[in-house]
C-alpha cells in the first residue's frame, strides 16, 4: 500500500487552474508550521504562492477561494494576514467553519486562479 495521498496538487483546465487546499505544511521541513495561527496562515499563503509560481501566476492571477477555519474566533486575524497578500483586488472567497482539518491544521485554503 502506498502512503502517497491520492490528489493532484494543481490541475489546468481551459483557462483555469484549480489548486488543492493548502495547509500549513513548511515543505523544508514536512511539519506544521504551528507556532502560532499568523505563522501557520502565512506558510498555507507561501505553499499557495508556491503553487500559483509553479504556473507562472501569482496571488493577483487567483480568482476564487475557500477557507476551511477551525476556530471562528480567528476571522478577524485570518482577514487582516490573508488581505496582505492582495492589493486592490481580491478573489472571490468562502470561509467555512469545520471541525477538523488534516495534520492538524487550524486552516486550509484551496483556489481558482485565471490562467495567462
């Protein structure tokens, strides 16, 4: 048995690309980047940058996302570090409240960005 996660990180379709949720996973070191929520939001924003990078885009290129949260209180911080990554225009967006997220995470994002 395979211990790889059956997902494609990005996928290109027409004139989009689909990415993946992003969790808080700092890939030099393949653990949580969890000291605390603004660090582990600003890591699930780089691995998302990686991503966007990766196909020639950035944050400006995205035109949709969800946020899963697992703790409401946190909106108000998750809407002042996540609006810092944008200037002027931001993408659509939902934001869900859950129960639980994978490898812990306090949240993850996935997104829609407008291929060039």
């Amino acid at each position: 048995m395979s211990n790889k996660i059956p997902y494609s990180p990005s996928l290109k379709t027409n004139d989009l690309l689909f990415i993946s949720g992003q969790v808080g996973i700092d890939p030099a070191i393949s653990k949580l980047k969890n000291e605390s929520f603004e660090s582990e939001l600003r890591q699930v924003m780089d691995n998302l940058l990686t991503e966007l990078k990766a196909h020639g885009l950035s944050f400006q290129d995205l035109v949709s996302t969800v946020i899963y949260l697992k703790d409401m209180k946190q909106y108000t911080e998750l809407n002042n570090v996540y609006g810092s990554y944008f200037n002027g225009t931001y993408p659509t967006r939902t934001c869900i409240a859950v129960t639980d997220l994978p490898v812990g995470a306090s949240v993850e994002i996935s997104g829609i960005a407008q291929l060039k």
